[in-house]
C-alpha cells in the first residue's frame, strides 16, 4: 500500500474521531485498500447509530429531569425512537406487587381502535411475563396470530391482535435492581423484530427504567400533595367556623352581655379571644397554602392609588408599632403612579413585611416603608433596624412552615407560614420578593411588581 493510500485511510479515521462517521474515501483498485475503505465505513455507521440511540435516550432522561408525567414521557418516546426501532404502538405497564398484577399505565398507537389502554391489568403470577423478569431478557414474536392460536387463553394476545399488531418486541423494566414493569413495542407487519439486536432493546430498557421510576415517583407525589392540599382544606375550613362561634361568646362575656364578671375571669377571657386570633389566623394561613399550591387562588385584579394605600396602611398599623416603641415611617416617591394588583391580597403580603419587622424588632427604632416607580415596575421596600437574620438561614425564610434562629422581642407568636404565602401571591402577580440581611444592622424586604399586570 502506498504512501497515498495510507495518508487517505489515516485522514477517513481522524475523521471519524472527530465525530463525522461519513469519511470521503476515493475508490481504489487495491483488494486491500477496498476492503479497509469498507470496515471503515462500516465503523463509522455503526458509531453514527450508537451516537444516534445515546443522543435521543439523554434526550428522554433530560424531559424527565424537566418533571414529566408517563404520558408525556411516552409521546416523547413515541416520536423519538423511530430512527432506531420499528414500530407501530408502545405501552408502559408496570407491576402491582400488593395484588400482583401488571397494570397499563400509557399507551400510544396509530391502531384505529386501542383495545389496551390505561387501567387493563392481568395476572402476572404464571404468565410469560414472569418468565421473562426470571431471565431478564426481552421476548420477541414475531407471528402475533399464531402465537394467539398456540395461547388461546391469552387475553392480552387477543386484544392486542385485535388492534391490528401482527409482531411485538417486549421488554421487561428494572430500575436498582427491582423489576417495576414492561415496555411493549408492537408492529403492525410481521416479522419486525426478527433481526433485531437485542443488546440495543436491553439498553433502552435499562435507561428508560430508571427514567419511568423517577417519573411513578413524581406522579406519586403530586397525588400526595393534592390529597395533603385537600385535607388541609378541609380541616382548616371545618375548624374555622367552631373556633369563631368560641371567639363570639367569649366576646359576649368580655362585653358584660351575659352578666358581670370578675378580673381575674375577664383576662383568662382576653388571652382565650388572643388565643382564638391565633387559631384562626392559622386557619387562614392553611387555606392560602391550600388555595394556592392547588391552584385555586383567585385574584381580583383593579388600579390601586398607591399613595393612598400606603397613608391609609400607616393609618392602621402605626398604633401597633408604638406600643413597642417603634416608629412606622413612609418614603414614597411623589408622583409614585397607580398600580393593577388585587388590593386585598397585596395589604396581607404588605401587612405580613410589617408586621413581622415591628414584630422582630427592638423599641426605639424605625420601619420604613419605601416605593418607587422604575422601567414600567414599583419597587417596595420593607426595611426594619432590627436583629437581622444569620446569613446561612436567609434561605429557608419562605417555605412553608420554617423559622429562623431569631426570636421576636416581645415573645409574639409566629405559624412559618406567612412569608411563605406572600411570596406565592407576588409571584402569582408576576413580581418577585427578596431579601437582605444583616446580623444587629437589620432586614431589608425588597418587592418588585409590573405596574400593569397581564394575568
């Protein structure tokens, strides 16, 4: 072989290395150069095709990375495996090992009639199913009507045949070493899987297993947490009305309604009615997190004159702030324009900043409450002189029921619900919340709202 010759067979494997597998070779009479021009080729679509089936299975693990549900991983699947595998009709069930069934969870066909679908369960106990979880390997057949007549008894085969598929290629699904169920590829042509590397079946099962866990395990708790949303729905909604008929008769004695009554009765009476707040701002702290996590957190869109709203939030609050001693300042732009928020809802998130600064603060220090209007956004601000919160606990400050280390200075309670929910309801305003910190400096809540919300 000449000098020539070897420099172009050189070439065609760097080439190859550099990951394009369709090498320009010249044609040459040399017996031997043709025959390496050959098994190059042919390593280079055999690379192409292993490069091909690795990039559509990262593509699958990456939708289920993203939180897919099985169907939705199934369409994927469905649209994706086609330059590899033949096929007509794909179905996922898994094992129901209590009772010891398998169970359809998804399928997708072009059949004009799907006789299989979500729901149908057979017994695995006895079946070739269990057979194949036994060796491991998937099962071919290629003549579904003649396999129904050797297996009349098998309902699946009938139904399946029903359908239209005359071969099928079944693999079975193992994810940390625990069989989780099946994955069907059938075809509507016989003989589809008859020359079938099933090396390349085994692979794809073995990714998609672990895939199809990961996602029966997200479907499993969005269901825990709708039912955890409905149950706390329910009890607090149950629990609100007894603890307001307490609230209301305790409120009759504190009024002499029903008699006199002695000072020693009349503040065991004030720290039950304190205690009944308590309970009942609760309650509605559960039926926000209800609302919103499921969804149904209504918001009642109108223009707000911030001004306005902030004079007349003052108006109400600062009485609270001098009982500690603290005092409740504004700092608002003056042609500050007027905002579409649901008012309601942005006085609970306001009033829970506030509340808490007042609350965690020292007397004889100040809360200001600062707006400003930029790049069509108001900017708010809720800034206290207070204890501050450790840098390595800042993190945890808006989930649902968290408290940090720092205590508030007149011993008020707290439920770790509140920021939690005001954030939920800034971001269902298309807005966002932070905050800045700094230990015996202070905390700083900082809002940001669109001043016309397109929800």
């Amino acid at each position: 072989m000449d000098d020539t010759r070897l420099n172009e067979l050189i070439n065609a494997l760097k080439t190859l290395e550099n990951g394009d597998f369709n090498p320009q070779i010249s044609v040459q009479d040399s017996k031997e150069f043709s025959q390496l021009n050959k098994a190059i080729i042919s390593v280079g679509k055999s690379f192409e095709q292993r490069c091909n089936e690795q990039r559509i299975l990262t593509s699958i693990t990456k939708k289920i990375n993203a939180g897919l549900l099985l169907g939705e991983i199934l369409d994927h699947v469905f649209d994706s495996f086609r330059s590899i595998i033949p096929y007509n009709r794909i179905g996922i069930a898994l094992i129901d090992k209590e009772k010891n069934l398998v169970r359809a969870c998804c399928t997708r066909s072009e059949a004009p009639e799907i006789k299989i679908d979500r729901g149908y369960s057979a017994p695995l106990k006895d079946s070739s199913l269990q057979k194949m979880i036994a060796t491991g390997n998937p099962r071919i057949i290629n003549n579904l009507k003649q396999y129904l007549k050797e297996h009349p008894k098998s309902d699946s085969t009938r139904l399946i045949v029903e359908e239209g598929m005359q071969s099928s290629l079944t693999c079975p699904l193992i994810a940390m070493d625990k069989p989780i169920g099946f994955i069907f590829f059938s075809s509507l042509q016989p003989n589809t899987y008859k020359d079938i590397h099933i090396d390349l079946f085994l692979k794809i099962a073995s990714q998609l297993s672990i895939i199809l866990e990961k996602s029966r395990m997200h479907e499993q708790l969005i269901q825990l947490s709708e039912l955890k949303n409905k149950f706390l729905g329910i009890a607090a909604h149950d629990l609100r009305s007894p603890i307001g008929v307490v609230k209301n008769f305790i409120i009759l004695f504190l009024n002499g309604y029903l008699g006199e009554i002695e000072d020693k009765q009349r503040e065991v009476m004030m720290t039950m009615d304190k205690n009944c707040d308590r309970m009942l701002n609760l309650i509605g702290n559960l039926l926000d997190i209800s609302a919103i996590e499921s969804g149904r957190l209504e918001l009642k869109f109108q223009t707000v004159d911030l001004h306005k709203f902030f004079h007349t939030y003052q108006s109400m609050t600062k009485s609270l702030a001098e009982k500690k001693q603290i005092e409740l300042k504004l700092k608002i732009e003056p042609d500050l324009p007027n905002i579409t928020v649901d008012s309601d809802r942005f006085m609970q998130v306001l009033d829970n900043l506030v509340t808490n600064a007042i609350k965690f603060s020292y007397p004889n220090t100040t809360v200001t409450i600062s707006a400003r209007s930029i790049n069509g956004n108001v900017e708010i601000s809720v800034a206290d002189q207070g204890q501050g919160i450790p840098e390595d606990e800042i993190s945890k400050i808006f989930k649902e029921f968290s408290k940090t280390s720092v205590r508030p200075t007149a011993g008020e309670k707290s439920t770790g619900l509140g920021l939690a929910i005001a954030k939920k309801i800034i971001e269902a305003h298309q807005g966002t919340i932070s905050v800045a910190s700094k230990v015996g400096k202070g905390t700083t809540f900082m809002i940001t709202l669109p001043l016309i919300n397109k929800s």
